[in-house]
C-alpha cells in the first residue's frame, strides 16, 4: 500500500514541478520573444493559463492528500528505541588519595 503510494506521490511531485514550470509569469511575455502567439499555442488563446491553473490545483490537492497520508501511515509505526526503558548506571568518579599526596607535600 505504501509502496503504491510513494510512487503516486512522486509522480504527482514531478508533474507538478513541470506544470509550474510551463505556466507563465505575470506580465511577462517570454513566449512572445520565441515567436509563440496566442493563435499558435498549444491550448487555444486562453486556454493555457485556465488549463495549467487547473491542473496546478488538482496537482496540488493531489500532492497533499499523498503527504498527509504517508505521514499517517508512518506515524503508527513502532520501532524499537536507541534508549532503552531502564537506566544506565552512573558512574562515580575515581577516588584520590588526597591523604597520601598532601603527606608527601608536607614531609618536604
């Protein structure tokens, strides 16, 4: 199932990358410099910004639906855990022998 639905999600990321691509910014007429008119273009005079809006959304809708439920889907998952239940014993620290060094000292 989730297998499935991580290849749908990929190609729903990679389409959407493309169709965002095509669309074309506002105000700024690039398809006019490569000799693209509104009569020459693949969906018609205004067909491409209702056409590649839909499909964004739909690309959209898509992609949110798959990214929620794969979260969903991996949130219930149990794994076992690095830390374990009971805890590890603290280590004291080495003892000195302050009586024998401080003798040593004084014996000088």
């Amino acid at each position: 199932m989730s297998i499935v639905l991580i290849i749908i999600h990929v190609i729903v990321c990679v389409a959407l990358i493309m169709i965002v691509l095509l669309q074309t910014g506002k105000g700024a007429d690039m398809g006019a410099a490569f000799g693209g008119g509104s009569s020459q273009t693949l969906f018609g005079s205004s067909g491409a910004s209702t056409f590649l809006s839909k499909a964004t959304t739909v690309a959209a809708i898509v992609f949110m639906i798959t990214s929620l439920t794969l979260a969903y889907l991996s949130g219930g998952k149990v794994t076992k855990s690095v830390v374990s239940d009971t805890p590890a014993p603290i280590e004291q620290p080495a003892q000195t022998d302050n009586a024998a060094a401080g003798n040593g000292a004084a014996t000088k």
